[in-house]
C-alpha cells in the first residue's frame, strides 16, 4: 500500500498545494536569492530569476511523478503569493521532509504549522509510519520548529550533509522523527 499524501493542506493561516510554473518570480523574490535563508540549505542562493524557474520545474516534474510532494506555502485570506515550501520525499513507510520560509515570515510560528499539519496527515495515511527531517546541528530554529511540530530528536549523524553556504565539507546534523 502506498502513502497517499494530499493535494492540498489547510491550516488556520496557511494553504499548502502544488507548485506552478508562474510561482518563480515570487519565489526568487521571497527567498532563492537571499543568503541568510540560504545558509543552512543544501543549494547556493540563486542568482538568476531562470535558477528558480529551472527549480520550479523540477519540483512540477517531481509532483507529477508522485516522487515527492514539494508543497508550496502561501498564506490564507486571498493573496497566493508563496512564502515558503515544504517538500516531502516518499520512501517507502518513511516521508522525508525539508522546508524553507522568506525570512519576513520567520519568527511567528508559520513553519512548526505547516510540518505539524502535514505530519498529522501523513501520520494518518495506513501506509506511513515515519515522517523524518534533518537539520544541521547550528540551525537552531530549524530544531526548534521540529520540536514545536512534535519531532523527537533521535539522533547526530556525523558527516552527514553539505550545506555549501557553510563548507563544502559534510557538517553534522540532527535526526528528528514522528512516528505512530
């Protein structure tokens, strides 16, 4: 049996759904660019507006696929603007996730929503038993939105990712999980 995971997520202030080709420009103006966002991820800041696109169209391409769901976040109330997303990667029994918000968002809680909701979902889905993050083990608020999402921190696995922004070395990260 495989995980199922929805199309679209609704929390009280954010709407989860699929990413579309004209969501670039705003995503490249909300964060692909930005350093500060940049620093703890596995990607440069982009340069360029078709860095962003080229993205973009993978993660469409993903979608379709059913290889991973790369949700974009946009805010309730109208605007579908994206400020953020959360990509959930399918693996057998396992969802693995990574996130990203404009750093204008950062700080009010919009992030431990959006993993909390989703985990619920995925958690509820028959065929899913785990939903698993990573966060290097510097990146504190990437910690603490796990935790206010309900992960337990298992585990520090050494060497375990580049973030290029910091060295091109494998730095040490932290598991984290929600199991049922």
């Amino acid at each position: 049996m495989a995980i199922a995971l929805p199309d679209e997520i609704r929390t009280s202030r954010l709407i989860l759904r699929q990413p579309h080709p004209d969501d670039a420009a705003a995503i490249f103006c909300a964060y692909t660019q930005d350093l500060e966002v940049a620093r703890y991820m596995v990607w440069q800041p982009y340069q360029s507006i078709s860095e962003t696109e080229d993205f973009i169209s993978y993660c469409c391409q993903a979608w379709a696929g059913g290889e991973a769901r790369p949700y974009v976040l946009t805010l309730q109330g109208g605007s579908d603007i994206p400020i953020g997303m959360l990509e959930a990667r399918i693996h057998s029994h396992i969802v693995d996730i990574g996130y990203v918000l404009a750093r204008k968002n950062w700080g009010i809680g919009l992030m431990p929503e959006a993993v909390g909701a989703f985990t619920e979902l995925a958690l509820a889905q028959p065929a899913c038993f785990r939903v698993q993050a990573t966060c290097d083990i510097e990146n504190n608020a990437s910690a603490r939105t796990l935790e206010k999402a309900g992960f337990i921190r298992e585990a520090m696995l050494q060497r375990y990712t580049v973030h290029p922004n910091i060295s091109s070395a494998p730095r040490p990260c932290f598991m984290y999980a929600r199991c049922k």
